[in-house]
C-alpha cells in the first residue's frame, strides 16, 4: 500500500516532456519541452546551443556526450521552470529545415530564437520567453535580443565577451603544439575579420576543420559580432554564469559583459567548466569531464538560473 502512494506521488510530481515544432521552408524546426508536473505556469526558458554539431541535449560527435542541456531542463522543471531545447536549423531533427547546414549564420539562429518564442508564448501563455544562450549560444540570445519583442530576459552561460576571431587566436595560443600553424592561423583570422575568404590550398591539415571553405561565410558573420556592444546595448534582466576552470571562455569574458551592462547579474562558479560540471582547469581531466555522461550538473548552477529567471516581475 505504502508503495503504491509513493510511487503514485513520483508520477505525479514528473516533469511533463512533449514535443514541438516551429513550421517553415524548406522545413520545420524541432524541440522538446520540459514543464514541471503543475503545467508552465511559472518562467519559461529557451535553450540555445552552442558551437558546431550540438544537438538539443547538449551532445555532439566530437566527444560531448554531458547531456548538458538535458540535466539543465530537468534540474529546472524541479524548481518551476520550464525550458524549450531544440536541434539548430539543418542539425538533427531540424535537418530539413535547411539544405546546407554550415549556410545558417548566428544571424539566422536569432530570428529562429524568435520564432521559437513566438511559438513558445503561443503554446504556454507565457507574458515572455527567457533565452538562455551557453557559449556561441550566448551570442544568438545577445544579437535576437536587440529586438526585444518576446523576450523576458537573457541568460548567458559561458558567453565570450570578445569577438570569437580574438577568442579563437587566444585558444590557439594557449596550446604550445600549436606553435607551427600560428602563421597560417593568425593570417586567417585577419582575412576572414575583414570579410574575406581565405584560399586554404596548402593549409595545414590540422587546420583545416576550423577554416574549411564550407564555413568561412558563418565565419565572416561571426567575426563582426561584438558581444560586449551588444550586452550594453540590452535594457532587459540580464545573468550571467561562468565557471572559473571554463578553458574555452575565461572569467575575463564574463567580466567584460558585466562591465558593459552594470545592471547585469554576474555569477562565478568555482571548479566549474564550460559544459557546467566540476572539474579542474587541466586539460585532459576537462576532455575526460566532456566524455562523461555520468557526471552531474556542477552545484550551484541550476539554482542560480532558477533564482534568477523567477525573481523578475512580470516575465511568470
């Protein structure tokens, strides 16, 4: 009898997960939902994904198995917050919705993120829509921001507060193996800053993944953002979350977003890292963290975002 009400009481309480879809041409972009048991009642969050081949989850083929954006929905929904995660136009379940992938910019990605809340509004009720950008996801919330139409606020998780090309270079050169492509490398960066294509014909292979022509025109886009202008320019409620062992992006660009807009929230996590869980600065225990589905969400992070979202009036 005992444990029937205490199995009747988990079904209750579980988070409601369904199914959506935003429709388009050449097709629909696809996302799941994730809303306490009561129903979105209170904030309701869109997660944007960062760089490359992420699906919703937070995965990718290249050796991210965190599920980051998963643990990030359900820690939420058990505090009364809902959350929208999507597959990127022309990546895994919105694969269709463009014919060629690496031709949808961070431009492109924002006016998606305002058709998702548009979307999101319409299936919820919600006054608002939070975006909640992590890493180069930070950088489409910043640029679908500046038209503010939907949006309650904005949550940026290990955001650059450069521009990517200057993130890129310091990457670059904090691994001494990479000494011998710097030229090439740096030469580049420089082309494609000033909106150039660059001739990749004897580029070195190692090289070659970061700079391939079929990119170059995202690239361009990218290189021109400047998040750190587009943070000040955003008069809305504003977190931002960073880990001090994020080898990827450093605190200094969580503090040059913060310096930007002062009436941001700035929050630093000790020991946490860029796919937000516990590990050291040094690199391999960071890619050993990233291969991990094991691990955790770091403490700390899920409640400084639910705080965050549910203590702003007039956005539940």
């Amino acid at each position: 009898m005992l444990a029937a009400l205490f199995m009747a009481a988990a079904v209750a309480t579980a988070p409601v997960q369904t199914f959506v879809e935003v429709p388009g041409a050449p097709g629909p972009l696809k996302g799941t939902m994730l809303a306490p048991a009561e129903g979105p009642k209170g904030p309701v969050v869109l997660i944007l994904a960062g760089s490359g081949p992420t699906d919703r989850d937070g995965d990718n083929p290249l050796g991210v198995k965190g599920a980051t954006y998963r643990l990030l929905a359900e820690g939420l929904a058990a505090q009364g917050v809902t959350t929208v995660r999507v597959d990127k136009r022309g990546m895994f379940a919105s694969g269709t919705a463009a014919s060629d992938p690496n031709a949808v910019t961070v431009e492109d990605l924002a006016r998606d993120g305002h058709d998702w809340a548009t979307k999101i509004r319409s299936e919820t009720g919600a006054p608002c829509v939070w975006l909640l950008g992590h890493s180069e996801g930070s950088l489409v919330a910043l640029i679908a921001a500046q038209t503010p139409k939907d949006i309650c606020g904005l949550v940026l998780v290990a955001a650059p507060g450069r521009r990517l090309s200057d993130v890129i270079r310091e990457q670059l050169t904090a691994n001494p193996a990479n000494a011998p492509v710097l030229p090439q490398a740096m030469a580049a960066l420089e082309a494609l800053e000033a909106g150039k294509t660059v001739d990749t014909t004897g580029m070195h292979p190692g090289l070659l993944g970061l700079f391939r022509p079929a990119v170059q025109g995202f690239l361009i886009v990218m290189f021109r953002q400047e998040p750190a202008k587009l943070a000040a320019a955003y008069k809305g409620p504003v977190l931002i979350l960073q880990g001090d062992t994020d080898i990827q992006v450093q605190v200094t660009d969580a503090n040059l977003l913060a310096a930007a807009n002062p009436a941001a929230k700035l929050v630093i996590l000790p020991g946490v890292n860029h796919i937000l869980k516990v590990s050291s600065r040094d690199r391999a225990a960071t890619v050993a963290s990233y291969a991990d589905p094991s691990l955790p969400l770091a403490p700390g992070v899920v409640d400084a975002i639910a705080a965050f979202v549910k203590a702003q009036p007039g956005t539940n």
